[in-house]
C-alpha cells in the first residue's frame, strides 16, 4: 500500500460535503410553482378513482391496525371506536374496488378479517362493528330474539349502542 491511498472516511466527507454545496437535487434550482402546478395537473390526469380508493383502504387498515394495538409500539393508542370507523370504512369501500384488485383483494380481506378479529377482543363485541343500520347490509351480528333462549332481549340503551347483556 502507498502513502496515496485514502482512507475510508475521506470519500464520504468528500461526498457530502460535495452534495451539501450542490444544493437540491445535484445542484438544480427547486421547480418554480408553474412547474409544480404542471407537475401535479400531470398527475391528476393520470390518477383514477379506483386508485385512490385502494389508497385510502390501505391506509384505513394501517390507521385501523396502529389504532388496535397491532402495530409495535402502538399499545398505548387502542381506540376502538377508531378501529370501528375504520372497519366499516373498509367494509363500504372494499366492493367498490374489489374487482379492480384483481389478486390483491384476498390480502385486504384478511387484512381486514384480522383487524376484526382485533377489534373483538378489544370490545369483547360478537356482533359486526358498527353495524350498518338499515342500509340492507346484513352485519354478522344475530337479530334479535335469534339466541333461541326464550327470553326477551334487554332493551336497548338509549345511544342506540349494543351492549352485552349480564
């Protein structure tokens, strides 16, 4: 080895202190707002609905996940009421979408199975979430008087909320 052989640090000061004096982006100015603007037009022609509805499913899950617990480091943020909303966001959305996810529902779906199942046993609730209220759509939820005991069903708190009876 000869004298003239650098060390390892000194390519990487060299380096950034290059890219620090170049500026953004190699030494190009920042795009003007007219480039911007035509930039995100672009982007805007580009984009379609069904685009932006998986988006917004995926971060309903992500958001729906963190707010259950699930994610690590997120213990201390379980909101069931948000995993709730979240649920049934996804539930509404999900057929709007599903044949343009082509294989990729099947993940949603489990996803979202397993954020329900998440959202039990933060809520100890055996009925679907936020159950849509006549709007056709039959929750998991059994109606009522359906348990086949015989008894009448506890009357409903005033909320409109179910709760489990004694």
């Amino acid at each position: 080895m000869t004298d003239e052989a650098a060390t390892p640090e000194q390519p990487e000061e060299e380096i950034i202190t290059e890219a620090a004096a170049a500026g953004p982006a190699g030494g190009q100015a920042p795009p003007s707002e007219e480039e911007m603007r035509a930039a995100y037009e672009a982007e805007l022609k580009s984009l379609r609905v069904e685009d932006l509805v998986a988006q917004t499913v995926v971060s309903l899950l992500n958001l729906g996940a963190r707010k259950a617990g699930l994610l690590p480091g997120s213990e201390d943020e379980t909101d069931p009421v948000q995993v709730g909303i979240a649920i049934e966001g996804i539930r509404r959305l999900l057929p709007l979408i599903e044949p343009a996810l082509g294989e990729n529902a099947a993940s949603i779906k489990d996803a979202l199975a397993q954020l329900q199942i998440a959202f039990t046993k933060l809520t100890g609730d055996q009925g679907a979430p936020l159950a849509a209220e006549g709007s056709g759509e039959g929750g998991s939820a059994p109606p009522e008087g359906a348990a086949g005991s015989g008894e009448e069903p506890p009357a409903k708190p005033a909320s409109g909320l179910w709760t489990p009876g004694p």
